[in-house]
C-alpha cells in the first residue's frame, strides 16, 4: 500500500510525519535508542525483513536521524546511532509510550519502566510548558498563528479561520 506523502503540508506535523511516520521507523529508532545498533540486532529484535529495514534505515540517514557508522571494514558492515535530531525524538516515542501504557496497556501491563537517571525515580513522561514547568493539555493550551503560519495543505482551513487566508 502506498503511503501519502506530507511533503507538501504546511504544518510541523506534516513534516515530521514525512520523516518519522512510516509505522517502523518510531520502533526502529527506539530500538536503536535502547542499544541495539547493528543491522542483525534490529531486524531479530522487530521481526522485520531485511529490505523494508534497509530502506527505512536509509530514509532515517538521509533525513538526519540517524547516522551510519563502519565498524568493519570487510565486509563492510555499520553500526547505526542516533544523531541530534534523533536523540531529541526519544522523548515524543516516551510521550507516546506513556499515552498507549494508559490508553492500550498490553496484557500484563506495560513493558517498560521509565527511571530519571538524575533522581533515581520512576516517572511517567508528560508535556509541560517551557516557561513555568506545569503540565499541558487540550484544556490548557492555546493555539495561535506562528511566524510561519501561512494557507496551504494541511492549514488551508485554520489560516482562514485566523484571518490569514481569504
């Protein structure tokens, strides 16, 4: 089945999804996060097939999400590391985590327990604002025109609606 692409959408989350949203990659880069950083590894681990990683390996280098590194020579063989970009997605996929441990628990429980190296404790990941420190949600938060805001796929409506657009 062919993907839709979001290359177009004039929306940050459009573009992310152009570039994390084929349904491996979330699960590839958190393997990755978690230490497995060989081809063999990744692929026993998901039980995907070896094509479909190699593309997907080869879509997240090419977008700056992770990097290849050679650890053999002959036969020529890489490692894979997170780069920036990718290190700083770790805590959307812990985000996420927390929403399916409430939302679609497997049976049980969670599989996963997250601990704050810095404190020691075991914690739930949650959005809070940069400015004060406190929790957001759908309740709390306003969304307002940014600098880049402008009518296009995937904004056509809301850029009318705020006055953007005719």
């Amino acid at each position: 089945m062919q993907r839709t692409s979001f290359a177009e959408m004039h929306c940050s989350i459009g573009q992310s999804l152009e570039r994390i949203g084929e349904w491996w990659t979330p699960l590839i880069v958190r393997d990755i996060h978690l230490g497995l950083h060989r081809f063999d590894d990744i692929a026993e681990n998901l039980g995907i097939s070896r094509n479909l990683l190699t593309r997907r390996l080869e879509s997240l280098v090419a977008d700056g999400i992770v990097e290849r590194r050679a650890y053999q020579e002959r036969p020529p063989r890489h490692e894979y590391h997170l780069t920036e970009a990718g290190r700083e997605f770790v805590p959307v996929l812990m985000a996420l985590m927390a929403w399916g441990d409430k939302w679609a628990t497997p049976p049980g429980g969670p599989p996963v327990r997250l601990v704050h190296d810095a404190c020691g404790a075991e914690f739930t990941p949650r959005v809070c604002c940069s400015a004060c420190g406190e929790p957001v949600n759908t309740a709390t938060v306003t969304a307002l025109p940014g600098p880049g805001a402008a009518a296009g796929p995937g904004t056509t409506v809301l850029a009318r609606r705020s006055g953007l657009a005719p």
